[in-house]
C-alpha cells in the first residue's frame, strides 16, 4: 500500500479515468476494420467449437445445468448442445464452463496472458435471453453483427489491459479482466447508458482477483477450466444490478489506501500502451491444432515434427532439451506426480512428451487413462531439460513481433541427436493466419457435426459460412440451432424489470 494514513475529507472523488475510458469506447467506438469483423466471425466458430467438444467430458458436464436442481427458467438462456434453459447469470457460467473446459480456446498473450473469448459465455448468455423476450429497446432483435461488435469491444478491453499491466507477477489470475470485459459489454446489451456502464464496471473493479494457485504446482486444478464462467456470471450479475439502478465507486482503482492500485497492485496505477480499438481481435492467436497451453503450441509443433526421428529408439533418448519463453517457464515448467487432467495440460514436459512419443496432442490425452497407461511419458518426462531462450523472451514481448517460441532437439545415448528444431509462431498466430483457417473450420465442422443432430448442424454451418445472412440473423436462431430443447421457440416470459 502507498500510505496508511486515515481520511476524513467525504468529498466524492471524479471518476478513476480507466473507467471513463471504457464506457466511452464501449458507448462510441464503430468498428471499421474488415479484418477484425472477419477474425470475429472466425472467433465465433472457433469457440463455439471447444464449448461443444467440452461436452464429451463427464468432467465438465458435471458443473453444467443449475446450480440447485430444478431452478431453469422457461424462455431463459439456453446452453449449447444442451437441453438447459437457465437464467441469464447461470448460463454465462455454463458457456464459459465449456467454453475453457478444453484449454482449446483463442489467446492473447503479453504482459498478462489471457483468452478473449471466455467473454462469450456472457455475451451469448445475455443475448438469447434478450432476444427470446424482446427485451431490447423497442423489441428489436440483437442480431449476430451486435454480437460480434460485442466481441471485438470485449476482446479490446481485456487485451489492452493486459498489454503492458502484469496480474500474474502480483500473483492475481487474468480472469479479472473477463470480469471487467464482459460486464462492460454486458450492461451496454441491456441497455445500460454511459453512467450504468461505469457503475458496473466500478463494482468488477472491486471485486479483486482471484488467486492463481489454481494454474500452478503444487495446486493445479479444475478451477483454471471454470474460472472464465466464475467471471462471465458475475459480469453479468453486476451489469444486471448496475441497470437496476444499483450505484458505483468513482475511485475504486486510485483510493488511497482502499483502492486497487494500493490493496492489490502495489501502489502502481495501470499503463495503456495504445487506445481502444480493434488491434486485439486483428492480432488474436487461435488455439487450432492442439489443445495445449499456449505458450506451449509451438513446442508441441516442434516435438510432432521429430516424432519421425525418434519413434522407433525410444529406449536409446539420453535427454531431451527445449527451449522456451520465461513465461512458459512461469507456468508450465512442471516436475514430479501429475495429478489430474489440467495438471497434465500446464507442464511443458508431459505435453512434449506425448507429442515426441504419439506424433500428435489431443484432449483424451490429458486423461488418467492414458497418463496411468503408458510408463513411457512419464519417463520421458522426467529426461526432459528446460531452459529460457532469452531472445525468445525479447521477442515475445516485442509489440511488431508477439512471437511464442520453442524449440526442441532430442540426444541419444550413442552422442547423436536429431535436428534442433524450432517453431517461432504457433499455427494460430496472424502471421500464420491463412495456413490456419482452413483447419479452424474443420475443427468448427467437427464439433458441430458431433453434438447436434445432422439438420441443426448442417444448418449451422452454412449460417456461419455466410456471413452477410449471418451479420442480420437474431441471436436467438443461431441459439436455436445450437439448441438440444425440444421447444425452441421464444417464450414470453414477465417484463424484464429495470
């Protein structure tokens, strides 16, 4: 804290300038770019894929539904490839469960690392229940061009934040900038003005941070695949309060003593490298080909591309050396006992591992079966050597290059080894952006074809291929679609009450 010092002057305070700025860019910002529209179509497949594919996981299934048993709500939010229909709070933390259940969702990494679209369970959440009651402002529909709008503004606010403002190094997970994200987003969809909109995101400013424990040895656990609903339900909890006419803290970062910057970010006010615009959702890293922590993917591309080499002398390795990121020293440098499925999926060892050993990564990888199976990754694991490539680290964080760098070389005991190679941009990344589009569908195609009957899925897809059809479709269709209920239709339910 910057001072202990008590004080008595009551004087209201102006409003902290973060929070002006952001109810202003959510109010007035009118997105030009083509890029970033196209990329958000792209986003919107992207993760509605990994909230379908979740769904084969008992795992995630099991936090799913309401939170009490029997307490849906007819004409309520409905929850993708489900047959729930919950109120809208209740279902933003459904979406967002499966949505970041897979560690397959889109990325956004700088000083703070983060996953833009965990902001969808709350956006879809708000949206089809908006939509299913007419309860937007003169009954007219929030169609699927607001809800990418929606997106880009949300992506742009927890981006930005995190651009040069390090939670993790206090020890405060990224999920508080969902929180902030989508609670403005979210108090703008229902109608909110610029006053309910700085409320609103006054409150998720007070709330605080979570604790990281959950994402790191020896703690690694389940929570990191339901904290981003922990946050999109809560947003939408306080932008529902917020339109109820429920009041804000104008200083809640700058307080002294009392505030964010002196409880929890040790006395530092945030930096804003740029404005609010689109540069977030033009620059978003999709999460394609594997399933793995990010700063991980181009390890896992690397160790796939040796597999080659080394399939057939497993018992001849000596060692294996990848080099890598500080930040991924930070999080996903693991030894010893694994204990669960999202322990496995935040160590960089077990992931290499299987990746040198199988020539691929997928999900059903992570699970106790295949991880008590198989005795050879864990001693694999245990001959992988990790260290920290300081040019990588430069170049991670160079803002014209946002590189995610490993590589991996494997020694033999007869004092040969294979090829050194190293993957600088993950498939995901802009640069690579072309090469990966193609393979995102397939992954949108796959998932959907898997949880929804051939006539909603066939239609879904040709919605999301068109996209000038699908920039003037309601939410609620698309919702409709995406729906397991065997009554779709929108239900009138009481006035929404303001």
């Amino acid at each position: 804290m910057k001072s202990n010092n008590r004080i008595t002057n009551n004087t209201r305070p102006k409003t902290d300038a973060l929070l002006a700025d952001i109810a202003d860019y959510v109010c007035d910002f009118t997105n030009n770019s083509t890029e970033a529209l196209d990329t958000a179509r792209y986003c919107l497949m992207d993760t509605l894929a990994c909230a379908l594919m979740a769904l084969s996981y008992p795992s995630c299934t099991k936090l799913l539904g309401p939170i009490v048993h029997g307490a849906t709500l007819s004409g309520g939010a409905r929850v993708p490839g489900t047959e729930y229909e919950l109120d809208p709070v209740q279902a933003a933390f459904n979406i967002g469960v499966m949505i970041r259940w897979l560690d397959f969702n889109d990325t956004w990494l700088a000083a703070e690392w983060g996953h833009p679209s965990d902001n969808l369970g709350a956006i879809l959440a708000v949206a089809d229940y908006l939509d299913r009651n007419k309860l937007t402002k003169d009954k007219t529909p929030i169609l699927i061009g607001d809800l990418l709008s929606s997106m880009i503004k949300s992506y742009e606010i927890q981006g930005i934040l995190a651009l040069e403002n390090s939670f993790n190094q206090i020890g405060l997970d990224h999920v508080l900038l969902v929180r902030v994200a989508s609670t403005a987003v979210i108090t703008q969809l229902l109608g909110g003005n610029r006053e309910q909109i700085i409320n609103a995101i006054s409150n998720a400013w007070m709330d605080g941070g979570a604790l990281r424990a959950y994402r790191h040895v020896p703690n690694t656990g389940t929570r990191k695949s339901w904290a981003a609903g922990d946050a999109t339900s809560r947003a939408v909890q306080l932008a529902l309060m917020s339109i109820k006419g429920e009041m804000g803290y104008p200083s809640v970062l700058s307080a002294q003593t009392w505030g964010f910057y002196d409880v929890l970010f040790e006395g530092k006010s945030f930096k804003l490298q740029q404005n609010f615009g689109c540069y977030v959702m033009e620059n978003i890293l999709f999460k394609i080909a594997y399933p793995a922590e990010f700063h991980a993917q181009t390890a896992v591309e690397a160790a796939i591309q040796l597999h080659p080499q080394v399939e057939n002398r497993f018992s001849e390795i000596s060692h294996v050396q990848i080099e890598t990121q500080q930040a991924a020293m930070r999080i996903i440098d693991k030894t010893g006992k694994l204990y669960n499925p999202a322990d496995r999926d935040h160590c960089l060892q077990y992931m290499v591992a299987v990746s040198l050993l199988s020539g691929n990564l997928i999900a059903d990888d992570y699970e106790d079966d295949l991880a008590t199976d198989d005795s050879r990754i864990d001693e694999l694991r245990a001959k992988i050597q990790v260290k920290e490539n300081k040019q990588f680290s430069l170049d991670y964080l160079d803002p014209e290059k946002r590189s995610i760098a490993n590589s991996v070389q494997v020694f033999f005991k007869d004092r040969t080894s294979t090829t050194k190679v190293k993957v600088e941009f993950p498939l995901g990344h802009r640069s690579r952006r072309k090469e990966a589009i193609p393979i995102l569908k397939t992954k949108f195609e796959s998932a959907v074809t898997a949880q929804l009957k051939p006539d909603k899925a066939s239609k879904l897809i040709q919605l999301l291929e068109d996209e000038q059809v699908l920039m003037q479709t309601p939410v609620n269709q698309m919702m409709d679609l995406l729906s397991l209920a065997s009554v779709s239709a929108s239900t009138a339910i009481s006035k929404f009450d303001k």
